[in-house]
C-alpha cells in the first residue's frame, strides 16, 4: 500500500507567520514515513506558494525570533485533477504531483479564516481541521460571541467599534458598560497578536490604534478575575474533549509569553476537581458543536473564584509549537504526538469520503 501524501501548508500572509513555520516543523518531524510522505508547501508573505524539501525549508529553525521561510525557486499551484487533486509546479509543469490531503499549519488570516478551507473545497481535497463556514465564524471574534451567547454559553461582556467608528468612540460609555479593567482586541486574529490591556484612558487609545492597525474591527472585553483553562477538542460528529491545561501568565497570555519568553507557566494537566473537570469538558464539546466545528479546535475558559465558566476564545487551528497547548493535552489525555497528527489526517479523510457521497445534481422526476 502507498503511502499517503500529505500536504503541509504554512507561512502565509498573516501576522501569525513565524508561529506557522514553528508549528509546522513539529507537524513534519511527527509524522509517521511508514504511512505518510510530507509534502512541504511554504507560503511567503506576499502569498506565493513554493515546494520545499526537509533539508532547506527553514531558515534560523530552533530560533523563535528569527525564524523564516527559505526561498525556493519552484513555485507551485494547487488544482482538481480529476480523482485527485494535484500541485503543479509552474516552472516544469510536467512536474505535477498528487497530494493525497492537506494539512493547512496556517495561523491567522488567510488560512484560519476560511479562505484556504474555501480554496481547499473547490480543488476537491480532503483537508484537516474545520470546514469553511467553522473557520470563519470562529476567527471572528464578534461573530463567535454573539453565537455562543444565543446557544446560552456565557462569555465575557464586550463591545464592538469598526475603524470608520474610532473618532465617535466614547471612553466613559464603554467604562460604564465594561469597566475600566479592559482588553482590547482586533477581532480577527489570534497569538495575542495586537492585544492589549488597557487601566485608564491613555492606555485605552493605545489599545485601540494598535488594533486597528491589524483589523477593521476590535472588541473591547471586560476583564476577567480567574483562572485560564484550556481544553483540546477532536473529532467530527462525536468529538472528544481532552483533560484541561491551565496557562499561569504574570500578566496576560501575549505572543511574547507564548512563544519568545517563558515567562507564563502551563500546568498540564490543571489541578481541578472531577467534577470541574467533566463540566469543562462537556461545555467544550458543546461549544465545539455550536459553532460546526470538526476535525479540531482549542475551546479556551476562564474559570472565576465563584466557579462560573466563561468561554474566551475558540481557536481552530490551534499552535503545534513545541510549547503548544493543543498536543500537551492530548499527550497528558493518553494520545502522543505522532498518533494525533494521524488521528487528525484519518477525520479529514473521513469526512471528505463522508460529504462525498452528498448529490451535486438535482433531476426532476
């Protein structure tokens, strides 16, 4: 039996780059040759696709603030093929291969949010993680919240301003509202990249031009007293949540505390009581349904002194970094690396033959 050829997408033109290269060297280096064969396909950041091998796709690899994508002279294309989707190389296009499934390790915008998944769908390719409409809905920040609060799945108090509104914005309102104790995020992106916290006035309009600076849209969001907890999801129609993690950050969870510094501390698993746990869990399968998630996510709480959960986040491509909470989970909840990469590449597999089987055509009888 051949092996499977498996695709895998990183890079790309979001802020979240270097966390992509990060989380994609571990992908590859997990991933069992005597079933898979890699096939690198880099993303630079103007969004042109390249073929890599093993030996030269990184540049500065172990380094977290220096890492980049290698050039490469063999531009690729991704295209339906008939039974099989096929990346063609645009300088020997008798070249052509086919990739078997794609494994998108793309973090942000142009590849968390929908637009791979879209692409993906059109060439016909099983993919990994969630599908379009998921990962859309749940890269918006807004968008996610005002969801989960219609399915009655509490989440922190928030407002939400667009950049043609930044002149009409009103610091004393949005305080009476949310308090002084504020985050301010750009509603889609994810890492804590653009994030602030804001204590008084000053800060606040900080916050606000800095987000803005990476989206047309921000929410403002009380802050919260309490812990992080952190579960990982997987599956498709019967997911699975993982035992929790707790992220203890001196301040918050910040791209610099996630993958430069180590100031944060990640307790894996957290110490909770079984029944904290089972709610934490079932909660995440809920909030993993809800929002049509499949494949993957990472459904993220705080959990108050009170013992109310509130949902903050849900991230479907979640890091694969050598810190990433997502496989330090499954690997505490009995699952290691190398099987969950499998894993994750058997339910796009499945889900592609799945919607398969779906009629593309309509005849009146």
């Amino acid at each position: 039996m051949s092996q499977i050829r498996v695709g895998i997408l990183f890079g790309g033109r979001s802020a979240e780059h270097e966390v992509s290269l990060q989380s994609a060297r571990n992908v590859i280096n997990a991933l069992d040759r005597t079933q898979y064969e890699p096939v690198l396909i880099g993303i630079d950041k103007t969004g042109r696709w390249y073929l890599y091998d093993e030996a030269n796709y990184l540049c500065h690899a172990t380094d977290p603030k220096r890492i980049q994508l290698n050039t490469s002279n063999q531009e690729v294309m991704l295209v339906p093929g008939g039974s099989e989707s096929l990346l063609i190389r645009l300088d020997e296009p008798s070249l052509s291969q086919r990739v078997d499934v794609v494994f998108p390790v793309l973090h942000g915008t142009y590849g968390e949010d929908g637009t791979v998944q879209g692409l993906l769908k059109l060439v016909n390719v099983p993919f990994v993680g969630v599908d379009v409409l998921a990962a859309a809905v749940c890269m918006d920040k807004e968008v996610t919240k005002r969801l989960l609060r219609d399915a009655g799945i509490p989440n922190a108090d928030f407002l939400t301003f667009r950049r043609y509104q930044r002149t009409t914005i009103d610091y004393r309102q949005v305080t009476e509202r949310l308090g002084t104790h504020l985050f301010i995020k750009p509603a889609n992106l994810g890492s804590s990249v653009g994030i602030r916290r804001a204590r008084n006035e000053d800060q606040f309009w900080q916050a606000v031009d800095l987000a803005f600076e990476y989206d047309t849209k921000l929410i403002v969001e009380q802050a919260i007293p309490g812990r992080e907890i952190e579960i990982a999801v997987l599956g498709n129609e019967n997911p699975i949540a993982s035992l929790p993690g707790e992220v203890i950050s001196p301040d918050f969870y910040s791209y610099e505390a996630k993958y430069i510094t180590d100031e944060s501390t990640l307790h894996i698993p957290a110490e909770l009581p079984k029944e904290t746990i089972q709610r934490l869990q079932e909660l995440a399968t809920r909030v993993f349904r809800v929002l049509e998630c499949e494949g993957m996510a990472r459904v993220d709480f705080f959990l108050q002194p009170d013992g109310t959960l509130l949902v903050n986040e849900v991230n479907t491509i979640p890091g694969f970094t050598p810190i990433s909470m997502y496989p330090k989970l499954w690997a505490v909840s009995g699952l290691a690396y190398p099987d969950l990469i499998d894993r994750l590449i058997q339910l796009a597999i499945e889900r592609h033959q799945r919607d398969q089987q779906l009629k593309t055509t309509f005849s009146v009888m």
